[in-house]
C-alpha cells in the first residue's frame, strides 16, 4: 500500500491518468470515520479545449478555481443542487484538467457508507455514482481544494492488477451539450 506520488497526477494526458486511476484505492477518514473503495469508474475532462470541461474556453470561476491548481488534489462542486462530486485535479498549474470519479467498489467502513446513505442491505448501488460515492464516502464542499497527501481523502495503490481487455470505454455521462466532444472516449469503467 502506497499513496500515489505526485509524479503521477502531474502528467500531461488525463485520458492516461483517468484510466489509470481504476484498480486504485479511494480512501476518507472523515470526522474520524475510515472508508474506502476501490476506482471502478472514471471520466477524463481535458481543460479549456475540451467543452465539457467546466474550464472550457479557459472560464475561471469561483467554482472552479481549483481546476487551475497543481495536480494531486480535489475538485469537489454541488451538481444540480442536490450531488457532491469529486474529482482529482491533474497535470500542472494553471492547465485545469481533472479526473471525476464516477464509481467505487466499496471495501472497508461498508456499515458507516450505508449509514451515510440510508441503505439497510449490502447494495451493489452503494457507490456506483459519483453521487452516491461522495455521500457514501462522507464527501462534500468541506475537502474542496483538500490536497490527496496530507488530508481527510487519499488515494492509494494496492496493487490491484487490472486487465486492459477488461476496461471498458465509453462516451462521458450528462453532457450532451459539449457536442461532439460529449461523444469523446474517456470515459472508463471495470466490473470488480
């Protein structure tokens, strides 16, 4: 078990790192709780070319400010009012690509995710959105701008193989209007 290096979010090609990240360990120690999952499913948005991107056309904004910060931290925003969602800022500063996690296999502190997420029964529906993670997972604008090395969220690699044959590739979820960059293929996804 070792947590990512900071060489690792630092790289250019955040299609590279999105598909990268499956198999790794999603970890939160959050008011004491100790949670993990492992990265089942993840979508890559390429900064100010790419118009999914909440940095489209270099926008800077209060929301999305952290964007634009060195890679190896979070960039956590309330998605239509009602969703917290996570994702991992990458490459170097001032290029704000990021990295939003979609889904998780949930390992350990289950019981506390349920709780979190009002679930009574061990569910494969626990944390296979990237609002159900955040909430399962017990993030929310408080680990905003959080750095992934020294704070409540971490991200590890336990050395899980993945087999390349066994990823799959899709088009990106909920952004139609970005045109043809909505049909791009970075999104990514494994069955653990």
């Amino acid at each position: 078990m070792s947590l990512l290096p900071l060489s690792f979010y630092l790289r250019n090609d955040v299609v590279e790192i999105a598909r990268d990240l499956l198999g790794k360990y999603l970890i939160t120690n959050i008011d004491g709780v100790y949670t993990s999952g492992i990265i089942t499913e993840t979508e890559a948005y390429a900064g100010i070319s790419d118009r999914a991107s909440h940095a489209f056309n270099n926008r800077r904004t209060a929301r999305n400010e952290i964007m634009y910060s060195k890679g190896g931290c979070a960039y956590v925003y309330l998605c239509y009012g009602m969703h917290y969602l996570f994702n991992i800022v990458t490459n170097e500063i001032d290029i704000p690509h990021a990295v939003l996690i979609r889904g998780i296999k949930p390992v350990e502190g289950i019981e506390q995710m349920k709780v979190r997420t009002n679930k009574i029964h061990n569910s494969k529906n626990l944390s296979n959105g990237p609002g159900k993670l955040t909430k399962a997972l017990g993030i929310d604008m408080k680990q905003n701008g959080v750095s992934l090395f020294n704070s409540s969220i971490k991200i590890e690699d336990r050395k899980l193989k993945i087999n390349a044959k066994e990823i799959k590739v899709g088009k990106r979820i909920g952004v139609d209007y970005a045109k043809e960059d909505a049909l791009l293929p970075y999104r990514f996804m494994i069955e653990i």
